[in-house]
C-alpha cells in the first residue's frame, strides 16, 4: 500500500462522513498504524494536491485539506462500487466508447487504467464498453484530451461471448477465491477491540478489494459464470469490514479529536 492509496481509502471511507477534511497532524495520525511516517504522509498530501484531488481547506483546528469536487465525484463511485450500493439493474444495453485517435503510448496506458477503474473493459485499440455509463467518463477523456464517441446500444449477439471478450473473468474467478483464502487467514485473527489494530486491518482489507474496481466492472447476474466467486468474496469482505467497524470507527474519532496543548506551572 502506498500512503497516496491509503489518503485516497481514508477519505473516502471515513473523512467523507466526517465533514470530509482533515488537518495533517490527523493524518498522520491516522497512517501511522498502516507503516507511514510523518514525512510520507505529508508528501503524499502535497502529491495529491498537485494532481487535483485534494485542496487546502481551513479547519478550528488549524490548516487542513479537504477532497476537491472532482476528488468526492471519484470516491463517491469508488464507494458504490465497493459496496454494491448502486442500482444492479440492466437494460440490456452497453455504453460504448469509441476513441477518434489512438493516444501515444504514455497517455494510452494512463487511459486505459483510468478507463478500467471505470469500468470499462476494452474489445479493441479504440472501443470500450461498460454495463454502465460512469459519471467521471467525460472528465477522464478531457484531461486525457482523448476525443471520443459515445453511446448506448444493444449487442447483436451474446451479450456474455461479448463479456468475456472484454474481461478475463475465468483469471477474475480465481482471484476473487485467492482472496477470500489469503485474507481470511490475516483478519479473522486480529482483535476487534483493538482500536488501531481494527483500523489497520479493515484498511488493508479496503485496499487489497479496492483493486478489484480496476478489473471488475460490476456486471449483472446473467452475465457471470455459474457460482461466481465475486458474490462469496463480498459477503467476506462485508462481514470482515462490519466486524471490525466499530473499533475503527473509535480510532477515526480519536486521531481526528483536537490535540490540546496543557500546559503546567
């Protein structure tokens, strides 16, 4: 996990509900049981500052940072997507995105990884499709400056064969059941009353999910293998995240309540 990963989970699983800002002494607070130093949270504030995603914002507690609307819009779909809160409903019509040019090398790869954290998987060099439409779609193409076409329409065809093409869901299987097996073993021992050990361990569980939203795209039942492996993981990572909830939530309060200077005679 790297601390800019980490600010990203903490906002959007914590601050975002908490008036979602933060002043670095809480920060660093809150990354120290995750391995992060004071230098390295503070760098990776500053990084994410320059790339648009987080703003100065002032705080009672002195200068602080907050999620830029652009930075909400992205952990506001994340959060969906993690936790299955959206509509899973399917007209039974793909949302097709057809690029106008091929970008250099450097920018195709920055946009095909934006584009999979989207949820679009790729049939070919310059077509996209998703079950979805995803609201950051025209945001990720202008900041790419990517001209490309966009509609719904419907598959003359299988619509799984279709599926399949765009994603490896046989690789995403097996993975989503290596999840279950490696992170059952590392959470189910950690003690729920241990504040910053809940905090830590519903972190990392956070972040090794989090990386499923770069290759699953949330697609409806009728679409997935038989028994699919993505529904048991979710419910692992559901009831692991509501276990240590609450120890977790008492460790937030705590890094984010004001440190008071108290000073003596």
């Amino acid at each position: 996990m790297r601390a800019r990963s980490a600010l990203f989970d903490v906002y959007g699983g914590h601050l975002r509900e908490r008036g979602g800002a933060a002043t670095i002494a809480a920060l660093v607070r809150l990354l120290e049981p995750l391995g992060f130093a004071a230098p390295a949270v503070r760098t990776a504030v500053s990084r994410t500052v320059r790339q648009g995603w987080l703003q100065p914002s002032r705080l009672p507690d002195g200068p602080g940072y907050a999620m830029t609307p652009r930075g909400e819009r992205r952990l506001d779909e994340a959060a969906a997507r993690i936790y299955r809160t959206g509509p899973s409903t399917w007209d039974g019509r793909w949302h097709v995105v057809v690029l106008e040019e091929i970008p250099g090398r450097d920018s195709r790869d920055h946009l095909a990884s934006e584009l999979q954290l989207l949820g679009y998987g790729a049939l070919g060099p310059v077509t996209w499709i998703a079950p979805r439409p995803s609201p950051e779609l025209a945001d990720v193409l202008a900041a790419g400056e990517v001209p490309a076409r966009t509609f719904h329409g419907s598959h003359d065809g299988g619509d799984a064969e279709l599926a399949a093409k765009a994603w490896d869901l046989a690789e995403l299987g097996r993975d989503y059941a290596g999840f279950v097996a490696h992170w059952h073993e590392q959470v189910s021992v950690v003690d729920e009353t241990d504040d910053a050990a809940a905090f830590a361990a519903s972190q990392q569980l956070l972040h090794a999910w989090r990386k499923f939203l770069f290759r699953d795209p949330g697609l409806p039942a009728e679409l997935l293998p038989p028994d699919w492996p993505g529904h048991a993981a979710a419910s692992f990572f559901d009831e692991q995240t509501l276990r240590l909830a609450p120890g977790t939530s008492r460790f937030v309060d705590e890094c984010l309540r004001p440190v008071r200077n108290v000073s003596t005679a």
